[in-house]
C-alpha cells in the first residue's frame, strides 16, 4: 500500500498562521473532533473489526500540520476483507467523508454540507442502487450521493465534530480551512462557508405550542416514562404525562380511571421539519380537570373483578 493512501493534511491559512503557530486552544479542539468524524464515518465505511486511529505525524508546515492515518489491526485481516490491500479501506472511508475529493461517486460529507449551506431539504429519495437524490430549498435538480454519505449528513454527532473542525475560522486571522490529499486541495472552507458549516439543532426550526383541550384516555401508563394514548376527537396520539401532581396521584392509586375518562389539559405540542415531512411530539403539561366516562366498563388496569372469588 503506497503512504499516501493512508495520509491527509488539513490546513488553516491567514494572517495568524502565516509563520507556522495556531492557538493551542483553536487547534486541540479541532483534532480532537476530527478523530470523533472518523470514529463515525467508521460503522459506515469499515467492518468492526477493521480498528482505526488518527496519528498526528511529526513535522509541521508553515500553515499546515499533516495528520495520518494508522490501521490498528493485523495486514492480512485487511487483505481478507477488501481483496488486495488496505488502499480499498482508506477509498472507503475518504470518499465518504470527501477527503478524496469529488470523484465519479459524488459528494463527500463536507461537499455535501458545503453545497446544502444551511438549507432544508424539500425531497430526498432512496434508491435501489444504494444512491439518494437530495434536493435543497431553492434547488431545481437534486444532487445524487452515496447512501453512507447521506446517513453521516444526517448524524448530528458527524455534523458538530464538523463545525469544531472547521471552527477557528471564527478566530480572527484565520480565513480558511482547507483538506489536501496526495498533493491535491480536496476540500475549502472559507470564513463565509462557516455558517453552513454549523451543526443543525435536534430539532430544526422546532415550534412549540400550549393549548387548553380536552382528551379522552384510550390506554394509560401506570409506568414511569411510559407514554399515554390519548385521543382528542379526531385521531389517537400518545403523549408523555409531565404534570408531577397528577403522576403522583396515579401512581400511588389515588386516581381510577375508566376507558372514555376526558382529562381537561393543557396539551404542549412540539413541531419541527424532518427531511422535508412535519413531525410531532405531544405532551401533558398539566391536567387541570378529571371528568368521568360512562359509569360502564371496569377501572383501567385493575384485574377483571369478576374473575375473582
């Protein structure tokens, strides 16, 4: 296997490292994500038994520190799993991430977070052939990506080591962030890319709302963070119970219920966008009224009383 293979650099260029020094506390954080990216991208791209760890090599350049890879595992596993030698594994694991370059497979994960700058997805389509088209708010054509790609866009932990690595660009003095492989610039980041670098939330654009409503108790939990199912007229949700008082009364069996019992609530409802469809998690905030269902049926999760003696 030729070193190169094995070996990237990654580059911050600016008036502050012009003679070859960056801020201790710009660059440990940056390595140290760059090693959380790779442990991510692994599962992906590598079997579990192919072990992998970053090494950075000795002999630092003006503006530049070079960072290799190492293989912890036996040559010949490597030989068995990829055919003639490690170079398939370090294609795998560098074309996903994009240190490769853009190649016939498309978009790496920095081209692809690159090309999205920040943006909503409005459609994204699995195919057969193990490829998903992608089409960003604003975009006319989709862009078509390795799936494996596609799963790391979607790992916030992949997403914030991203946005640590390329983090100093917010330092003043340093403007640009680049990848090099076998001598080639793979990957830019400039001081204006760096918002569409910054990880999304859990939860994109999430809303959350509080309505008074009332609800009817299809099934309820006399388990601890267990959801409830409820429905409101019109269809069944589940929801988590968050009113203390009212847990406290349900467990300890001071309140009975019956199928058909309407709890008065104030209902929180927690909205956010999710590759293009509206998602949804329901919660009672508190419960203000209890109103007893038809007196018919027995108390819900006591034992049927007439199978007793």
């Amino acid at each position: 296997m030729a070193a190169d293979d094995a070996r990237f650099s990654i580059v911050y260029d600016g008036e502050d490292v012009a003679e070859g020094a960056i801020d201790a506390k710009d660059l440990a954080p940056a390595l140290l994500a760059l090693a959380e990216l790779f442990d991510e991208a692994h599962d992906l791209a590598l079997p579990p038994e192919v072990q992998i760890r970053l090494r950075v090599r000795a002999g630092f350049e003006q503006g530049s520190f070079e960072v290799s890879l190492e293989l912890a595992t036996f040559y010949q596993q490597i030989v068995s799993l990829f055919g003639s030698s490690e170079a398939s594994a370090w294609a795998n694991l560098f074309q996903i991430l994009g240190i490769s370059g853009v190649l016939g497979t498309g978009f790496g994960l920095f081209q692809l977070i690159k090309h999205g700058r920040g943006r909503r997805t409005t459609s994204v389509t699995v195919e057969h052939t193990e490829r998903v088209k992608i089409t960003f708010e604003g975009d006319a054509e989709p862009v078509s990506v390795d799936r494996r790609v596609w799963e790391l866009f979607k790992n916030l932990r992949a997403r914030k080591a991203v946005e640590r690595i390329v983090e100093p660009l917010k330092s003043r003095g340093i403007d640009l962030f680049k990848v090099r492989h076998k001598g080639k610039d793979t990957v830019e980041v400039t001081r204006d890319d760096f918002p569409a670098f910054v990880a999304p939330t859990e939860h994109e654009g999430e809303t959350i709302s509080v309505t008074d409503t009332r609800v009817t108790i299809v099934a309820p939990s006399f388990e601890e963070e267990n959801k409830w199912r409820v429905s409101d007229g019109s269809r069944t949700i589940y929801v988590a119970i968050e009113d203390e008082a009212f847990m406290h009364a349900v467990q300890s069996g001071e309140a009975a219920f019956r199928k058909n019992d309407i709890l008065h609530v104030k209902l929180q409802i927690r909205q956010w966008i999710e590759l293009g469809k509206l998602k949804a998690i329901y919660s009672i905030v508190q419960v203000i009224r209890h109103e007893r269902g038809p007196e018919q049926g027995k108390l819900l999760g006591d034992d049927d009383a007439e199978s007793q003696p």
